[in-house]
C-alpha cells in the first residue's frame, strides 16, 4: 500500500539541508538524466504515465511532449506551489520536508524541455515553506547545483520563487501565469486545440509540487520502476492527506488504487469519537461529496472516483461524521467559494452568492422548498459556462450536498 516515491527522506532529521540529504541519494539522479537526451526522458515520463498530481490527474508526458524542441526557442516551467484548496496540505511536506528533490526535478524537467528559467508560484501564506524554499535555493546556488553550470553539466537552470499574496484563484494555471507576468490573476481563456501553456509570450508547462517531485524517480528507476506502483491507468503514488473527524489526521504517501476506507480506517485510525462515518469529500473541498456507501465503494485512483461520480483531485479525503450538519457545511464552502471567485465571470460571480444566500436562509430557518430547487438551478446556471473550472467545481459542490442530502435540507425548512 505505502510508497515512498517522494516521501523517503521525510523522516530524516533536518532532511531540508543539502548536507543531510546528499548522504541520502539527493541529486543523484542527475547523472543518469544528463547521460539521456531531453527526448529520451520526455519519452521515459511519458511510458510511466506520471499523471499530474495538483487535482486534474492529466498526463504529464503529452503535456511535455506538446513543448517545442528543446533548444529551439525560449520556453519556461512554473511550478505550481499555490496549495489553498481546503482539505488539500500534501505539497508543502515536499517544500517543508525535501527541497532538494523538488530542486532535482527542476533541473531534470528543465533540461527535458529544453528550458533554463524556472518559476515557482508558492501560496501566500506559506511563510515557514517559503523561507525552506528559498534556503534550499539558495544553497543550491552556492554548492553549483543551480546556476549558469548547473551540477556541472554544462547547462544553464535559474529557479525562481514567486509569493503569491493569498488569491485561491491563482492556483489555476492560466491565472497564475499572468500573475507571474505581473497583472491581475484572472483566468485566461484556453485554445481549443491542444497547445503548451504561455508565459511571457513564450511556451511554457506547469506542473505541480509533487508532479516535479516524482522526476528524479522516473529517471532513476526508469518507467517501468514507477509502474511498479499503483494500478495500469493510474500508476505510481500520490501524498494523500486526511483530515476532518479523524483519529489521527496525516498525510501519507500511498499507491494508486487502495481502498479509501481501508486507508482511512488504517493510516488515518478510523472516524474519531466512536462515531459512525457521515459523508467524505475526496480530493480537496471542490470535489464531489461522497456518502457514506459511496465511500466503502471506491478506491483511492483516478478511475473509481470517475465511475463514482466525483474527483480524485488532490487525494485531501474530508471525513464527516454522523453529527455533521450538511447544511452548515455547505454554507462554509460556500462562503469560502463566494470570496474567492474572481469576478469576471457573471455565472460565477452571481452565481455564488446567489447559492450562498439561499443556503443561508434555509441555515437560519427562513428557507423554502423552492430554495432547494434554485440552488440546483444555480448549480446547472453556473457550469460550463465561464473562463475557467472555478464555477463547474462550485457546481459540483452545490450538486453533491443538495442531492445526496435533500432530507436534511428539507428538514430545516419545515422545522422553521
């Protein structure tokens, strides 16, 4: 069940400086990166089916392979380090626990793609993550790691961090690119034909954290190492975190296609309390909620969550008990969402707080039947109709909480 793909060096103390992690394999992978051309290693992700690992799950091999030549012209990465989903604290174990692996994969992806400036956008209110980051950088310049002759091989990698100042929005890869750029992060419009990313009038690929995390590996141990994991279309390992109305809340790193209860039950000690289980969000708090009998039914990939009618998302399992209150838990996403959207959306923007206060009259006894059937109005109103997939999780949200607990919704509005 467990993996250790980014996780091996976690438990070493100090494991953030160079000196501790280099007697532990850190930088190791490089040789054998440098010894492959950029094809060859864009190939070698490719066969793992490294799967991008920020919630969208898509291949990270065909988003690499729709990158120019390398050295053909300039190109960018952006490491997308901007983890403020709730329910969703996995990335910055890799900032806080191992930098230097992240740093690794930079090097080693920057080279594949033929790149030589790196950017990570690192939430806001990661002060601690931010200040390990930039330490870890900046050792890594001084040791040669980074810089004009990066780990001596004759290439050039500059890795730069960039503090986002606490917009959820911008953990959405179009916005965050043109905060980078130094505007506004509002979402970009996307091409309706399959095309890299751009950053400054240039191509560029965003992966996530643990995306970039899981290179060195793959270079390593070759794709069929990481195959070794998980299952046939969603291979290798995810950072699953649980938290909620949990025993022991944790993250831990695991294969694809474990049983969520078992590893809810096992790695995280079961519901706390004594309590029976309610309900479980998934994947972060934009994924749709699972009931009970849902949750006993589905593993922990990419596949089952499909087939369940909900989102893997980041592997960040929400545990409600039987107590829980499903109406008060959606009003406290949804004022959460209703802050964070953007605006520039009408669905959305509207859309939020139209469902914000119809679920909070129906909190404070004020409701009707007839609010029930708007937010699922709203729900249908705000998807597939915006710039970005900000309305459509929002969507999914209202859908999930009101369907699979209409009784409790109907139940505050006839007791008022």
């Amino acid at each position: 069940m467990f993996a250790d793909i980014v996780s091996r060096k976690f438990k070493l103390k100090d494991s953030f400086l160079l000196d501790v992690v280099k007697d532990h394999g850190a930088y190791s992978a490089i040789d054998r990166a440098f010894e492959m051309s950029s094809n060859e290693i864009r190939e070698e992700v490719d066969r793992s089916g490294l799967r991008g690992k920020g919630g969208g799950g898509g291949s990270t091999g065909y988003k690499w392979k729709m990158m120019p030549e390398a050295g053909t012209t300039t190109t960018y990465l952006c490491v997308n380090a901007d983890e403020s989903e709730p329910g969703t604290f996995k990335d910055r174990y890799v900032l806080a626990k191992d930098p230097h692996l992240l740093i690794e994969g930079v090097i080693i992806t920057c080279y594949a793609l033929g790149t030589h400036d790196a950017y990570m956008y690192i939430r806001g209110e990661y002060t601690y993550q931010h200040y390990i980051m930039q330490r870890a950088i900046d050792e890594a310049y001084e040791k040669g790691i980074l810089g004009e002759n990066a780990c001596g091989k004759g290439y050039r990698v500059d890795f730069t961090l960039h503090k986002g100042a606490g917009a959820y929005i911008c953990g959405e890869k179009t916005a965050q690119l043109v905060s980078i750029e130094g505007f506004r992060g509002n979402p970009r419009l996307k091409p309706h034909t399959p095309e890299p990313d751009h950053l400054f009038g240039e191509p560029c690929v965003v992966n996530n954290v643990e995306t970039i995390a899981s290179i060195p590996y793959i270079v390593e141990n070759g794709a069929e190492g990481y195959r070794k994991f998980g299952t046939d279309c969603s291979p290798g390992s995810l950072l699953f975190g649980v938290s909620g109305h949990i025993n022991k809340p944790i993250v831990q790193e695991a294969e694809f296609g474990v049983p969520m209860m078992k590893y809810i039950d096992e790695v995280a000690g079961g519901v706390w309390r004594d309590r029976k289980l309610k309900a479980v969000i998934p994947g972060g708090s934009s994924c749709k909620i699972l009931t009970r009998d849902e949750a006993y039914a589905v593993n922990l990939d990419y596949e089952s969550m499909r087939e369940a009618g909900t989102a893997l998302g980041t592997g960040g399992m929400i545990v409600m008990d039987e107590t829980t209150d499903m109406v008060k838990s959606l009003l406290n996403l949804l004022e959460f969402y209703k802050e964070e959207s953007c605006g520039q959306c009408t669905p959305c923007r509207e859309g939020t707080g139209w469902a914000l206060k119809a679920v909070k009259r129906i909190d404070q006894g004020k409701g009707t039947l007839k609010d029930v059937d708007a937010l699922l109005d709203i729900a249908d109103y705000m998807n597939g109709k915006t710039v970005c997939v900000f309305a459509p999780a929002v969507s999914d949200v209202i859908d999930g909480f009101v369907k699979k607990f209409t009784d409790e919704f109907v139940a505050k509005i006839k007791r008022a």
